[in-house]
C-alpha cells in the first residue's frame, strides 16, 4: 500500500525510500506536542496516576520533551489559564515526587466555539510554543466562516495549528481546501494513529495522501488513555513507522 502510494514522484511529493532503522522509537520527533495528560480536566487521564503511567509510557517510547494540549470547550470542558495551569503545578510536583524528569508544559486544544472568540478577543490563548496555538472544530460538522475565523487568529498574532485535519470526513473530498488552509498560513498537526486505521480507513487514506503531499508539520499522539499508548507501541512494529520516521515533523523546534 505505502510503497504504491510512493511509486511516483510529483512536485513536493516526500519520498520514503526505507524503513526505520532497526530498534528505532519515537526519539526522532523528540517532542509530543498533542496530549490529554492532565488529570480530570477532560476526556484524557482521569487521575494523577493516569498521567504518571502515559508519562512513563511515553518517556519509554523515546519522547524527550511534552506538551499536553487539554481541551477547552465551553459547553463540555470549560477550561481555563488558571485550571491548566493548577494542574500542571500539582504533576509536576508528583513528577518530581517520583524522580520522573521531563521538561511537561501545557497549552490547550481550543474547539472553535463562541466562548473561543471571546477568549481571542481578550488575547488570553494558551499556545504551543511562541504564538501557535491548536485548535479544533466538530468532527460531523464543517465549520462556518472559517477563513474569517483563522483571519482573526492571525491578526491577534497567533498562527493556528490545525489538530488531526485528517479525521475532518467532509474535507475527505475536498482535498483542496487542505491546500488552502496550508496557504492561508495554518499548521497541520498528523495523529499519529491515523495512519494505522485506529480511527478508519478514509482517515487513513487521507492521513498517507497528506503526508505523500507533504501538508503536515506536526505529528502528535493526541494520547487520552492506555489503548492510545498500546496503538503507538504498534505503530513501531509496522510499515508505516518508516512513513513517519522519514518525513520532516518540525517538532523538534518545539
């Protein structure tokens, strides 16, 4: 399937010659900059210990540097600055309790909603690193104005980065509009499950074609819990782990 979807060469196609080298991890990205780490603030770790054993995990896979991105959405998961940033204060004292040491900060995964614009508008986003900041929309729903949306990101200063663009279906067949959110200066961030089939064969697809145009520049694990971490310790283990190995994720830049 990879090596068809390789065969040919085109304008900005990246080429993926060769498999991983033997006993290769997840080193090579050396930062995971998508995650759902902090405890009972969303749908990822629901308790200190949660975190501490996907920490571990993802510390054993190779990681080198964490940023965990909880989500906020008004509706669901109303979180805040001060929230995130309690319950970063509070693992990263258990980190340290435990002698686990890995530099962890916390940013956000914002839903593109109204109580986002307000957020916006006051100039209190939490980002990835400088001024990125992720940002989401509804998986069944394809979003409104959004050209105008990421037009007022920029103009406050922050670059958007797109979380998972891959598992947006109404965008399945409407390949260009990755293109024109590429040159409308938004990041694209890869789930690194998406191109095992974890989440179905179109995101799948979509995520290989993505990557064969060379339209992504981040990849994340977007971990929540246990069968997350056991997906990636596969990922290892297949053919699409050299797909990944090769392409030039800018996480190292984090």
């Amino acid at each position: 399937m990879l090596s068809r979807l390789f065969g040919s060469k085109k304008k900005n196609q990246t080429s993926i010659k060769h498999a991983a080298p033997p006993g290769s991890n997840w080193s090579f990205l050396y930062t995971d900059m998508h995650s759902h780490l902090l405890p009972g603030v969303d749908d990822g770790a629901q308790s200190m210990e949660d975190s501490i054993q996907m920490i571990r995990e993802l510390i054993d896979m190779g990681y080198q540097k964490i940023i965990t991105t909880p989500h906020i959405k008004s509706d669901i998961y109303p979180n805040t600055p001060y929230i995130i940033q309690s319950k970063l204060k509070s693992l990263r004292e258990e980190l340290a309790a435990q002698g686990i040491h890995v530099p962890i900060s916390a940013a956000a995964e914002y839903y593109l909603d109204e109580r986002f614009m307000e957020m916006l508008q006051e100039g209190s986003l939490l980002t990835v690193s400088k001024n990125e900041v992720l940002i989401e929309f509804s998986f069944a729903y394809e979003p409104m104005r959004l050209s105008e949306t990421l037009f007022r990101i920029q103009t406050k200063g922050y670059k958007p980065i797109l979380a998972h663009p891959e598992r947006y279906g109404y965008y399945h067949d409407k390949f260009h509009v990755y293109k024109d959110l590429k040159e409308r200066g938004c990041l694209l961030q890869l789930n690194a499950l998406s191109i095992t089939g974890y989440y179905g064969r179109p995101v799948r697809e979509t995520a290989e074609r993505l990557l064969q145009e060379g339209l992504y520049d981040y990849c994340g694990t977007d971990m929540h819990h246990m069968r997350h971490v056991e997906g990636m310790k596969k990922i290892q283990e297949s053919e699409a782990f050299g797909l990944l190995y090769q392409y030039p994720f800018q996480n190292k830049n984090l």
